[in-house]
C-alpha cells in the first residue's frame, strides 16, 4: 500500500460527519479495558480515521503514532478475514490483545535465547514441558524423535532468559497464529508479552518475549508529549 491509498484526512465534511458518530456509538459499546487502553495515549493519537481510496472505504485506527504505527487493542476473538483486511491496510499495524479473556492460557518456563547458536540444530518440542530433539531426526521422518531435556549433555550448561517464556493455551484462538503483525498480550499488570514464534521443521514454536508496558507506551509516545 502506498501514501496515496492512505490518507489521513477524509475527503468530504459528510463523511467526517459520518465518522463522528460512529466513533460515539462505539464509545459506547466499547470495554473498559480498550478505553483504559486508549486513555494511555495522547488524545490526538486515538481513533484517527483514514479513507482507503483502493476501496473507497473508511478505516479507523484505535491509535496511530506520529512515527506512523498504528495500534489495535482487541478484546474478542477475529475471523481470518478480518485479521487479513486490517493487515493488508497497516503498513505497521501492532495488536495489542486481552490475555486475561483467554482460556486455559498459562505462562510456564523460562526459555534459552531461541536464536542460541548452539540451538541450530535442534527443535522445541510442542509440549508443556522444556524440552528438544535433534533436527536431523526430524529431517528423517522418524516418528518418534528422542526428546531431550536441559539436563542432557548436549543441552546442559545452556542458560535460560530473563524474559523468554514457554507458555500453554488449551483453547487458542488459533487465527493469531497466522497474524504477519507483532501481537503483544496483555494479562494484567506491568509487564506485557509478545507472542512470538520460532521457524522449525515440526511446526513453528510459539513464546513470548516480556517487556515492560510503561515502556511499551513510553515508545510509542514522544516524550514532548
């Protein structure tokens, strides 16, 4: 997408007419979560509208940064088609999702820096507990890989991050894993967590990364403001 398919400023006064109140109906309706989400940040950065002249629609970012990223808090579940359209249409989209609305979701372990050389030729293994196999047996097809833990000696002495978790969620809302955008999660508190995934053989290992959410935001909004 390029500038001219995305533009701020909306064309005729009917339809800023028309954005006006759709944004107090959904003032309305929205949770006190996405509010609080939205009050974090400068009242010029939120619901700024843009017109996508591509498809002669109107879209509506819950908040678009000077730096030009643009932050969508959700608090539900999104079909595909909806995931792709508002990806399609940010050049630099961040979800920012509700974690404490998801079922059976559980941070479990500290994880190894997953981009340790020393871990190139071995696999997470998708499970609850910390452990590996060797890629070469997956490269063969065997069924059954031996699984190693941190306590085997081609593992050990491999330290563990700071901010680097392994996690489980028995009732995933699946779409997220298809998201191209960064998706942070939010489960209370002062830390956030970026849902991130490791390309391998056996299937792309999810995990999240910690960071602070006042750092979050503080980067998001330039410090004049």
């Amino acid at each position: 997408m390029n500038n001219s398919e995305m533009q701020k400023d909306i064309p005729r006064s009917d339809m800023i007419q028309d954005i006006s109140s759709l944004k107090k109906e959904y003032c309305r309706k929205e949770t006190a979560w996405h509010r609080d989400w939205k009050l974090a940040f400068p009242p010029s950065f939120r619901e700024v509208a843009f017109y996508d002249a591509a498809n002669a629609n109107i879209h509506r970012a819950d908040v678009f940064t000077p730096s030009g990223y643009t932050i969508e808090f959700q608090n539900s579940p999104i079909a595909l088609a909806e995931l792709n359209s508002r990806e399609a249409f940010y050049p630099n989209l961040i979800w920012v999702l509700n974690g404490k609305k998801f079922k059976g979701f559980k941070i479990l372990k500290h994880l190894p820096d997953v981009d340790d050389p020393k871990l190139k030729d071995y696999e997470f293994c998708h499970s609850d507990h910390l452990s590996m196999v060797r890629k070469s047996e997956v490269m063969q097809g065997g069924a059954n890989p031996k699984i190693l833990n941190f306590y085997h000696p081609e593992l050990q002495g491999i330290k563990l991050t700071s901010n680097l978790y392994s996690f489980c969620w028995k009732q995933p809302h699946s779409v997220w894993y298809l998201a191209t955008a960064k998706i942070i999660v939010d489960l209370g508190g002062h830390f956030l967590y970026e849902l991130k995934q490791r390309k391998q053989l056996n299937g792309n290992y999810p995990y999240l990364k910690m960071l602070s959410r006042k750092a979050f935001i503080d980067w998001h909004t330039p410090p004049e403001l």
